[in-house]
C-alpha cells in the first residue's frame, strides 16, 4: 500500500516541486561542467596553497621540481614545500572532503536541510573518543595504542562518532520517519554529554596534553605530517569508496523509507552503510585536525543551488569543493595574522554561521520551526 500512496501523492505534487524537479532533470550538463571546474579548482588551490607563505617559490618552479627539475627549488623551498606545506595541503583536502560529503550523506539520509556531523553532535562524539585517546594513551588505553599503533585516535574517533550517530537515528527516528526538531535537539543534547565527558578528561589532561587540547579543540591542519595522512587518510578514502552505490538509493529515499525499498532499494543496508560511512569519515578527520564545523552545511547548499540534487553528481562535486574551501580557509588562517596562527575553526565558524542562520530563516516556516 505504501507505493500506490507514494504515487498518489506524487500526481497531487504542487506545480512548484514539478518545475523544481524538471528543472533538476535538466541540469546534468551543468553538473557535469560543475564537476570538471571542480576538478581544475581543487588542483589550483592544491598549488595556491604550497606556493603562498614565507617561502618565495612559485607555483612554475614548485610544477618544474615536480616535474624532475632539481634546480627549480632551493634545498630550503623543497623542506617547505614538500615536508610541511603538501602534507598540509592533501590533508586538509582529505578533510574538507569528508566533512562535505558526511554532510550531504546526512542531509539525504535524514531528509532534511540542516543534518551536518558538527551540527547534530557527531563530531562531538568523535572528539570525545579521540581526547580519551590522546589523555589515557599512555595508562588504561595503552594497550589499544600498542595493537593500532598510528591508528589508535583514528579508530576511537570513529567509535565515538559511529556511537553518536546511532544514538542519533535512533532517537529521531520513529516508525521511519525522522523529525528534524527532534533530531536537532537530539544532537544538542548528545553533543554537550559529549563535550561535558571530554571536558572531564581535560582536567585530568597534563600540562603538554592541555596545549595540544586547546589548539587542537578549535580545528587546525599545523601538525600535518605524512604519518597523520597515512593515518587518516585510508579510513577516509575507504569511505568515499561506497558514495556510488549510495547515490542512487539516497536519491530515490527522498520519496520516503517505503516508496524506496518499493523501487527496489535495500534501504536498512544503505543506513547501515552511510551511518558507519559518516562516523568513519568525520571520526578519521577529528582524530588529525580537531573540531573544524558548518563545512558539512555549506558545501551542499551551495551545490543543490547550483546543480540541484541529483547524489550522483552532488557527492562527488562536493568532495571537490569541500577540499578546496577547507584549503583557502587554511591559507586564510595562516596568513591573516602571520607569523602566528589562526585555529581553522574559527575561519569557516565566521563564514559558516551566518549561512546556516540564512538556511534556518529561509526553512523554518516549512520544516515549523
């Protein structure tokens, strides 16, 4: 009976969706040129960001070093450019990748606007797990850090993720439908146990612990280092293995849980898989740059704006872009007030606020808010 009642209310759809969505229909051109921009974009800021800083190098002698040419660079510029800025530059592209396709996994998943892993508790988790690490690491933890060696804070933000999201979908779920003010109030909650438990370990954090804590709590890529991608950099590409066969379904769960398992999709295996996709993601992104928020809300608003919402072209564009907002916001914050250094977080907290306020005002009066 739910197919028949998803068609029926499909005829009765008012002529503003019908146009909305004839309009998405057409836009695969545009996506797709979307997508390639997006490819040339990610690249250009990839470069902008190892060839802005002290170091004088230009972007045609970083290509020509790479290229082979040992006398584009001096011995200097290569310890920059390679052991310091490049790490730091893939990482943060790893990481604003993440955070954008978790965002409009749960966007999609969720059936609503405002789902964003910093939003609703989910990096929370994922701190909480990783700060557990970082101050029982050398006592009752130690164990677990011996077995998983550089991926022990990975792997424990992801459980701490994973575990607040499935709290998460089980509190705002009921009978397959997910209210979004209780899902909102759900992750407020879980989010501010999960800071309260983290605070708790701070206090018990030593003087060294407590530095790292504080820069790390507001976002930041300073520490980037090969090992850390060597890390996290696996858990998040494992992920991003399953967005095309998430496309589809989360296209057609639009419809509603009923009307997709009807049209042939085995929705409680796409929970699963995207649940344990997001926390793996965001987990590994928290573990090696700290709470960085509101990258998982912008990202997709901007896209469905531009290329509507067709998960087929919106999750991988989105990748694209996430990586390369979170590359300028980095250049951002070690630039504005150089030689010191801005927290990550506190960039894309400046820009993401008002546009989540802007999404809240143009929302509310059909989410009734």
């Amino acid at each position: 009976m739910a197919l028949p009642q998803a068609m029926e209310r499909g005829r009765h759809l008012p002529m503003a969706d019908i146009r909305a969505n004839r309009q998405a229909g057409d836009r695969t051109r545009l996506a797709l040129l979307a997508i390639a921009l997006l490819v040339a974009g990610s690249v250009l800021s990839m470069l902008f960001s190892v060839t802005t800083g002290a170091s004088d190098a230009s972007i045609l002698d970083v290509i020509s070093n790479m290229a082979g040419s040992e006398t584009a660079l001096s011995t200097r510029d290569r310890i920059i450019i390679f052991d310091i800025r490049l790490p730091r530059a893939i990482l943060g592209f790893l990481i604003g990748a993440s955070l954008a396709v978790s965002g409009t996994v749960m966007q999609g998943l969720f059936r609503n606007p405002l789902a964003d892993p910093g939003l609703v508790g989910v990096s929370s988790g994922a701190s909480l797990g990783a700060v557990t690490i970082i101050v029982l690491g050398s006592g009752l933890a130690a164990p677990l850090a011996a077995l998983l060696g550089i991926y022990t804070l990975p792997a424990a933000a992801f459980a701490g993720g994973l575990v607040t999201t499935l709290l998460l979908y089980r509190i705002a779920t009921r009978h397959g439908q997910t209210s979004v003010a209780t899902m909102l109030l759900a992750g407020i909650a879980l989010g501010a146990l999960a800071l309260a438990l983290t605070g708790l370990l701070i206090t018990m954090a030593n003087d060294q612990q407590l530095r790292d804590l504080t820069f790390w709590s507001m976002g930041s890529l300073a520490g980037a280092t090969w090992t850390k991608i060597a890390a996290a950099g696996p858990i998040i590409l494992l992920s991003f293995t399953a967005l095309p066969f998430m496309a589809r379904g989360l296209n057609a769960i639009t419809l509603g849980e009923a009307a997709a398992f009807h049209m042939g999709v085995p929705v409680q295996r796409l929970k699963n898989v995207a649940i344990v996709g997001v926390a793996a993601a965001t987990g590994a992104s928290v573990a090696v740059s700290g709470g960085i928020g509101f990258v998982g809300i912008v990202v997709p608003h901007m896209l469905r704006m531009a290329i509507g919402p067709d998960h087929r072209f919106l999750l991988p564009a989105a990748a694209l872009l996430g990586g390369s907002l979170l590359i300028f916001a980095d250049v951002l914050a070690r630039t504005l007030v150089a030689p010191a250094e801005l927290p990550i977080g506190i960039i894309t907290a400046a820009v993401g606020g008002p546009f989540f306020l802007w999404i809240l005002l143009r929302q509310r009066s059909r989410l009734a808010l």
